[in-house]
C-alpha cells in the first residue's frame, strides 16, 4: 500500500485531514498488521486524506510508564510531540486503545494538545456521515458475535456505544457477556502485563475471559485492540476452540462489507 507520510504531504505542500498512529503493535505484530491495512483500505474507500509518520513514530510510552519507567516514557513522550507538533498536527486516529488513552490524556501534560480519536469512533462517524456505505448483507449478517471492551477503550474513556453502532450497522446478532461496560473484564495484557511473566494463580485471566465469551456460544469474538486480539486468540487455543471461533477486529469487519 502506498500510504503517504505526513513529510511527504509537507513537501508538497499540502495537509492531511487526519493522522493515523500506527502504534508499535499495528506496525510490527503480523496479526496487528492486518488491522492497520484494513483501517487504510477503509480509510481510503471513505476518500479521507490522511497521512503517517511513518519512522518518525514511536511508542507512545505506555508501557513503560505502565511499567514503572517514568523516565523512559518522558523522553519517548517528549520526543514524539516535538515531531507532531513540528508537522502542526491536529487530529489523529490509532486502532490501539493503549495509544489512544495516552496520546489523548497523558500527552497534553507534556505540551502535546491533539484530537485524538479512536478507529471505532472515527468508522462509526464516517458511516453516519454517509462517507462510508456499507453494502447490504455480508458475512456477519445475523452471525452471533461476542463484544469485549478493552480496558483502555472502555473503563479509562468511557467509550461505549461507537463500537457497538458498528456491529449494529454490520446487522450481527450481538450477544453481550455478563461482564461487559463499566463492569468488563480486562483480558490480562493492560497495565504492561503483556510483557511480563505470569504470577503465581489457578488461572489466566485471558482464559477466564474467554470462558466468559465462549459461554455466549458465539460464532466470533469481536475487539477493537490488538492487545486483547492477541490475550483473546491465545485463550482459546488455551481452550482449543482457536478453529471454530475467529476474532476479529472491528475495522476488519467493516472492510468486508465495503
């Protein structure tokens, strides 16, 4: 895919209506990856322009300060607005709830102030626009699909309801678990758990999330970070139930209704 960075609009001169940060995951986990073509290739359909870093980008610093490293996450923090703020960003987008909490609430205390919105937010307001069209039918029609919100997206931001307008425009039969909302279970990856060994217990917790949603009986396990694709995909090969029931991201849902 040829996607422009935000150097390469400048050179000619030109702006892009949006960013979009790719964050470390979309750009170097192979699952993640397909999320970040998926978001381009609607992104493009919807006729946006919009632009990347490209190698001017790096982690935000969630894991780190997640970890403890204040230090660490100052300096990759600080470093990072004094590139967006040279290209006089304004708005950007990412499909990681991790980059999205952190770039919209923890930034603006190190001089880094952006509209930052979600991918969900972004597709559900593209489709209520009439930016995107959605065709009739698809794949997911009628299909029994298990939400989980992530912690990141849901609990830290309150970001309910965009998520869910999309699997309603998909016309999929969305079952909820019993803990879900306010009350959803975390998948065991937040906090910078995901780069650390398991303590001592009977249990994963991404196991005991996707007992919760396979108890659903679902045909699929819908998410909107690749964090939780990842503890979500892990939890049912744990299960062995990795054949029969697939997850998804929601950008990857939309795209094939295009």
């Amino acid at each position: 895919m040829a996607i422009r960075t935000i150097a390469e609009y400048q050179a000619a001169g030109e702006s892009p209506e949006i960013v979009f940060w790719v964050g470390c995951a979309g750009s170097y986990d192979a699952r993640a990856q397909k999320i970040t073509r998926a978001l381009c290739t609607i992104l493009e359909h919807a006729g946006l322009s919009f632009a990347i870093l490209g190698e001017e980008e790096r982690c935000t610093g969630d894991p780190a300060r997640r970890a403890g490293n204040e230090f660490l996450f100052q300096m990759t923090a600080a470093m990072n607005i004094e590139t967006l703020n040279m290209y006089g960003v304004k708005k950007m987008v990412t499909a990681c709830p991790h980059c999205f909490n952190t770039l919209k609430n923890e930034y603006p205390e190190l001089g880094g102030h952006y509209e930052v919105v979600h991918h969900t937010q972004l597709l559900n307001e593209l489709i209520k626009d009439g930016k995107l069209k959605l065709k009739e039918g698809g794949d997911f029609k009628g299909k029994r699909i298990v939400y989980h919100d992530s912690c990141y997206l849901g609990r830290a931001n309150d970001v309910y309801e965009a998520p869910r307008a999309l699997l309603e425009a998909l016309d999929v039969d969305l079952v909820e678990m019993k803990r879900s909302r306010q009350n959803g279970l975390c998948c065991g990856a937040g906090g910078a758990q995901m780069w650390k060994e398991d303590e001592p217990g009977d249990k994963r917790i991404n196991v005991e999330r996707i007992e919760e949603a396979i108890g659903t009986d679902p045909q699929g396990v819908a998410a909107n970070c690749p964090f939780c694709i990842t503890m979500l995909q892990d939890g049912l090969k744990a299960k062995e139930k990795n054949e029969q029931i697939p997850v998804y991201d929601l950008s990857e849902m939309i795209l094939t209704r295009l």
